[in-house]
C-alpha cells in the first residue's frame, strides 16, 4: 500500500484503505472515497489534487489525499 499522494498524473489503482477519524472516513465515503473504488490522478496543482473516482472528477487537497491508501 502507498499514499494516493505518490501517484502521479494518468496513474490507477483502487482504495485499500482510508486512515483518519470517523468524520474524514465519512466526508471522503459521501465523494465517493470507498474501500475498492478504482481511482485516477488526473493533475496535481500546489498540493491539490483532481481525480476520477466513480466516474466523477472531484478536487482535493494534500491533507485529506494522504488519509487514502491505494
């Protein structure tokens, strides 16, 4: 497992696990951040990263991407 951080641009893998309190598990699980979801980089800006999670381009920053292992 590595952070969903160290991907880069164009890279997939799917979600093994989402580390942090209950309230981060449950802000990402409403994006749409679950256990198993394929996930993909599209850019990374500043620490901010767009991905493609259930068909779905969603922004998020630094912090709340490292609580997400792939």
């Amino acid at each position: 497992m590595m952070l969903l951080t160290m991907l880069r641009p164009g890279e997939s893998n799917s979600i093994k696990k989402i580390t942090g309190r209950e309230a981060t598990h449950k802000h990402l699980a409403n994006l749409g951040f679950t256990i198993g979801t394929s996930i993909t980089i599209i850019s990374e800006l500043n620490g901010s990263f767009i991905v493609d999670v259930r068909d779905s381009r969603i922004a998020i920053d630094k912090s709340m991407a490292s609580h997400i292992l792939v």
